[in-house]
C-alpha cells in the first residue's frame, strides 16, 4: 500500500493531504488546512508581506511534523497565484524547500485548472459526462474549466480571488452599497472576457465554495462527508453573500460554519460564486471539497 502527500500553497490558505492507495483507490489519512494569506497586500506592493512569509513557514513546519509521521512514498508541492506573481517569491520558497526537503513547483493557472478538473472527474464521473463549469476561487485568482463529456474543453486564470477583492473594494465595515456596486463591477468585467455555456451546471471547488455548503448548513465544524457533492441553487448562494455583506466583522466571525480566519475576505470570493451563476444563468451550484490537492495525488497515483 502506497502513500502519497501533497502540499497546496494557495494566496489564502495552505492544504496538506496524505492520503494511502488501496488498489487504485484513494483514502484521506491527513488533510489540513491552514491561513498563510500569502496574498496579504499583494495587489497593491507585487510582493509577499514578511508577516505572511512568516506565518506560512511556520505553517509548513507544522505540515513537515505531520509527514514524519507517514511514510511517503512521493510527494508533490506546488504553489499558486501568489507565488506565480510575486517579486519576491524566493524568500519564501527557498526556506519551505528547505523545510519540507522537496521542490515546490510554481504552476501556471492553466495547470491549477487542470488539477482541480482532474479532482472534480474523478469525484464526479456521472456529472462530467455531461456540461458543466467548475470554478476555483482562490485568494488572489480564479481558474474557471469547461467539461463536456468528460473532457475539458477549456481553461482559463482570472486574476480575482477571495483576498484580492475584498482588499480593493470591501474597505468599509459592513460595505457599503457603492463598494458592493463597484465589486460586482469588476467582476463582471472579467467573467466579460469568458465565454461560459448558458444553463450548464457550475462546481464550486476550494474554500470558498465549502463556506458556502458549511455555512447553509450551519455547521459548527468542517464536515467534508456532508459538504462534499452538496447542490445549493444560486437563490440560495445570493441569500448567503446577502447575509455576509449585511454583517459587520465581528458578527461575521460569529456565524456558524464560516470559520474566523475567513471572515474578513469571503464575500469576496462568494460574490464570484454569485456572479457567475447570474452569468450562466445556472440554477445548480454543486461544491467540492476536492480541489489542487486532490488532483496531485491521484497525478502521483498514477506515475
């Protein structure tokens, strides 16, 4: 029996996954996530923040501890939209290497898009036999890939995620109706640039769209059993962004199922949830909680 991990180093969060090949079938022995918010003032200095250099080394410390539990037999470490654009990525890389004894790859948008639908056909296989659209918020961006009878059909990064958004345009506390005009504003400007199938079912993978399910939910801790293939309608995703921008901060941090490390930047990376669906004009909202994590280790499952 093999064991695989992979290492996710996202612009919000940063995900370890152990999990154990039982005859071509994968099982979670470890999946951990953590806040780094490599993103923090990202958009506005090109560079990451040494608070969020230090917060997410300490974090792959943690995760190194983890996996000198487990023998593993390979691993995989890639990192995302922070680290893709950064001027001073090495400073962190150069240490999480070091701390973690593999190599971090820094992938393009195209290949996160292609792990994440790698993670949704194999979680969904009755679903990507037909049209659908599976979305990836991140942090700082959001990969949106198109599947038609099981084969994706495109692939494209958009430079608006979760962190990013709220930063630029959700300053007030709760926003204001301007700041919410200005932020469906920019996203639209971007979904503009996409050619999206009319009516097609959308897949919500990462945080964000877990929130979601865990927050209509009410869940008082992270259930992956009942979140995972959870179909929400888009009345029901508006009805949660609705009561995310009424709240202010610390209500926020109060409501069950939003974990308080996110309540600060959610209805960002919500309202692209919400706008895309508007867009499609889809009525079917499914979330995964299988994202980039996943689609790297069923990669090194099959090498």
């Amino acid at each position: 029996m093999a064991k695989f991990a992979s290492v996710d180093i996202g612009s919000n969060t940063i995900l370890l996954l152990v999990v154990d090949d039982q005859s071509g079938e994968l099982r979670s022995i470890v999946d951990e996530c953590e806040f780094g918010r490599l993103s923090q003032g990202l958009a506005s200095s090109n560079c990451l923040h040494p608070d969020a250099i230090e917060r997410s080394l300490a974090i792959i410390g943690r995760y190194r501890s983890l996996l000198d539990q487990h023998l593993i037999d390979k691993i995989a470490c890639v990192g995302t939209q922070a680290l893709r654009e950064s001027e001073n990525r090495q400073d962190f890389i150069g240490a999480a290497e070091r701390i973690l004894g593999a190599r971090i790859e820094i992938i393009a948008g195209e290949r996160e898009a292609q792990l994440v639908a790698t993670a949704v056909c194999k979680s969904f296989p009755a679903l990507c036999e037909d049209e659908l659209v599976t979305v990836d918020v991140g942090g700082a961006s959001t990969e949106f890939i198109v599947i038609r009878h099981g084969q994706v059909v495109s692939v494209k990064s958009l430079p608006i995620g979760a962190v990013r958004l709220s930063e630029s345009y959700l300053k007030s506390d709760p926003p204001s109706p301007e700041e919410l005009r200005a932020l469906d504003a920019a996203i639209d400007s971007q979904l503009a640039t996409l050619q999206l199938p009319r009516g097609a079912i959308l897949v919500g993978t990462a945080g964000t769209a877990t929130t979601i399910a865990s927050i209509e939910l009410a869940l008082p801790s992270y259930q992956p059993q009942r979140i995972h293939g959870l179909e929400l309608s888009a009345t029901q995703v508006a009805r949660t962004l609705a009561r995310l921008h009424a709240l202010p901060l610390q209500e926020k941090k109060q409501l069950v199922g939003l974990e308080a490390e996110r309540a600060d930047i959610v209805a960002g990376g919500v309202a692209i949830y919400s706008r895309v669906l508007e867009a499609m004009a889809s009525n079917r909202f499914v979330v995964s909680d299988r994202g980039v994590r996943w689609g790297l280790a069923y990669e090194l499952a099959e090498t």
